[in-house]
C-alpha cells in the first residue's frame, strides 16, 4: 500500500437540540427546546472535549444535529474559539452550520457570519404547509424562502436548501411546485433526499404498518431525473447521489466523508475517522454530559477497521460521488485495481448499465444512481 499524503482534518461539531422530532427523522437528537441550564450543560461538556482533543490542522467546520440555530450565535462564536485555541483552521476554511427556517431573522443570520460561519444549510425539505406539518416541521414554505431571502440580505454567499421527494401522497405538481420554490430562492447547493421508510422513525413505523400512501417507485424515479435536468439548467451539477452544487460550491466537509478523509467529532453520539481508526461517543445528552463531566471523555468506542473493510467502504463512498472512482488514485492508495477485486461482484450492475466501466474510472450512471442501494450492496 503507498503512503498517502497527510490531508487537512474536518471538523464535526453535534449540536443535539430540536424543538420537536420530524417524523422521517433518524438522527441522534435530543427533542426540546433547550433550557438554559440543559444548554450550559452540553456546551461546558463540549468545550471541555475540544479542549482535550490532540487538534491540528483543519479545513472545513461543520455544526450538525439536531438544531445548530437553536444554538444563540454569540455561543456559536465561543464554539469556534475553542475549536481555534486547538485546530490551526485554515483562513478560507469552509464553516457550516444547519439551520431551520423559523430560528432566524437576519440579525440572527448576521450574528451567525460575525460568529465565523460562512455557509447555511437551511433544512426546507418541503414548501408545501401541508406536507411540513404531516412531517412534524415547526415551520411553513414561506417561513423557508423568508429565512433564505434574510440569509442572503445578512451577507450570506454559500447557501444550501434541503429537500425531500417522495413524501406519502407526492404528485408531479407537488413536488415541482417545492422544486421551483426552491430554484427561485437562488441556492448554491442543493441536497435532494429520496424518504426513507427504514429505521426507527414515525414514518418508518407506519409503513411497516401498512397505513402510508408511498408514491410509485417509477413517479419517485421520474421526479428524480426531472429534478436534477431542473437543477442542472439552474446551474447545480450533481456532485454527489444527493447532492447539487453550482461550480465551487461543492461541500468540502461532507467530500471528505465521501473520500475516505480525516475528520475529528465532538459532541454526543459524534464519531470521528483519524490515523486508520473510527470511534464514537456516547450516544445520548445524559450519557455525553456525564461522562464528560465525570472522566474529561465522552469516547464509547473505537476500532480500526481492517484493510479489508477499509477497502468496501472506500469502494462503497467513492461510488455515491458522481465523478465515481478514480482506479490509479484507489490503486495508490489501496494496493489493487477496483476492478480486479470487485469485477465479478458488480458484473450485473455493469450489464443492467447502472454502473459505467472505463480505464480511468467507475461511476454510477444516471439510470445507476436511482438504484445505488442495489449496486452498493453488491459490494459488501
Ligand atoms: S430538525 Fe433535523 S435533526 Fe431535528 S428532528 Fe427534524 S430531521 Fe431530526
């Protein structure tokens, strides 16, 4: 296996707070309003675990959840002050934060950016009201485009919108009408979610029950291609399986997931990739908060996953990126060609034409992108 490079770290940051649990949700969060003394408490235990990490030398900043805008700015600036007092974070780093639509008004936004954020992830997911309140959202379509039109008024020039097809009950109209909602607010990036109905959510509860009216599979693919043709005429390219970006505007924090990269994690339930070795922590508020407090760590595990796996996960991240797997890159960094190794397993995806093969490279097709759980599992 050849050396590679040393690549700056990601930084991930949970912030855990939700005003209420979406009905698709599968996150680790915790579901209320935060107290002001349930807020101090997860950020002492916060500061103190970034205060005793190792550091160095970062690029991108991401605050997840949960809620970061429930998080007051100013507190998001400490935040990032302690995570410069450890991590030499580059000057043009990238510095994300999730954002709900009714948190903020453009003084929130701009106390966001003096904070040192520089790009929103605004979660939309629909604009139709209906839709929001059948997935527990707290806010409407045009709580979205009034946050989006205050984020920019702020000074905000990297802006992300998410949304959800396949909501039980999508119709062509719906869904276009939230697309084209969405285009007119003008976004740099853009992530489309097909819903999942597995895991343990309200919506995955009630498909295995039977009582959910899913769209078509053919509708749900359609609307999909109809949507990245939109998207692509508005000037996003896709990037990623689901993600859209205009040129330069690609996320460099969720690519470094994608390209097996280093990242450090802070917070409950976070995990983190350094030197070859995954690990985690606790993966509750209670548990995070008192381990933290009793031990200066909140570390519930670690493992260093064998070349083996290192090399299936590898294959199964660099297939969600459009651009797909770059075989003299992976023989660098692995030690054999993808196609020597995993030909035979992907032969029925090559010959349904969901996956295309050449010299330089593998990468789903279009027609493959809609089925990559399929081809993906082939994998494994
Ligand atoms: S806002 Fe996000 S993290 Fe919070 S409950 Fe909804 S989907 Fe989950």
């Amino acid at each position: 296996m050849t050396a590679v490079a040393e690549r700056p770290l990601g930084v991930y940051l949970h912030l855990p707070f939700c005003a209420q649990k979406c009905a698709y949700c599968h996150f680790a969060i915790d579901p209320a309003r935060p107290s002001s003394a349930r807020l101090d408490r997860y950020l002492a235990a916060l500061e103190r675990e970034i205060g005793g990490s190792k550091g160095g030398v970062a690029d991108t900043l991401y605050f997840g959840g949960g809620t970061p805008s429930l998080v007051p700015a100013e507190r998001i600036g400490a935040l990032v002050g302690a995570l410069r007092s450890k991590y030499e974070l580059a000057p043009s780093a990238e510095v994300t934060l999730e954002a709900n639509p009714r948190d903020l008004d453009e003084h929130g936004f701009a106390g966001l950016l003096e904070a040192g954020v520089n790009r929103l992830s605004l979660g939309a997911q629909s604009f139709d009201d209906a839709v929001l309140r059948e997935m527990f959202r707290d806010h409407t379509g045009s709580d979205a485009t009034a946050a989006a039109r205050a984020a920019r008024v702020a000074g905000f020039s990297n802006l992300s919108v998410d949304l959800i097809l396949g909501w039980p009950g999508e119709t062509r109209e719906r869904f276009q009408t939230s697309l084209r909602r969405l285009l007119e607010l003008g976004p740099d990036h853009v992530s489309l979610y097909v819903l999942e109905t597995d895991g343990r959510t309200v919506v995955a509860h009630r498909a295995a029950e039977g009582t959910l009216r899913l769209p078509d599979d053919d509708l749900v693919a359609d609307l999909f291609i109809e949507a990245e043709d939109a998207l692509a005429a508005a000037g996003l390219h896709a990037y990623e399986i689901s993600n859209f970006a205009k040129p330069g505007f690609e996320s460099r924090h969720n690519l470094k997931y994608w390209d097996d990269g280093p990242f450090h994690a802070f917070g409950m339930a976070a995990h983190g990739f350094d030197e070859g070795v995954r690990y985690w922590n606790e993966s509750t508020f209670g548990s995070y908060c008192a381990a933290m407090e009793a031990r200066g760590s909140a570390r519930a595990g670690e493992r260093a996953p064998s070349p083996e796996e290192r090399i299936e996960e590898a294959v199964m991240t660099g297939l969600r990126v459009r651009r797909g797997i770059d075989r003299a890159a992976f023989r660098a960094r692995h030690g054999i060609d993808v196609i020597d190794r995993f030909g035979r397993a992907l032969e029925p995806s090559i010959a349904a034409g969901l996956l295309h093969v050449d010299d330089a490279g593998v990468r789903l097709t279009r027609k493959g992108v809609l089925m990559s759980s399929e081809v993906l599992s082939a994998v494994l």
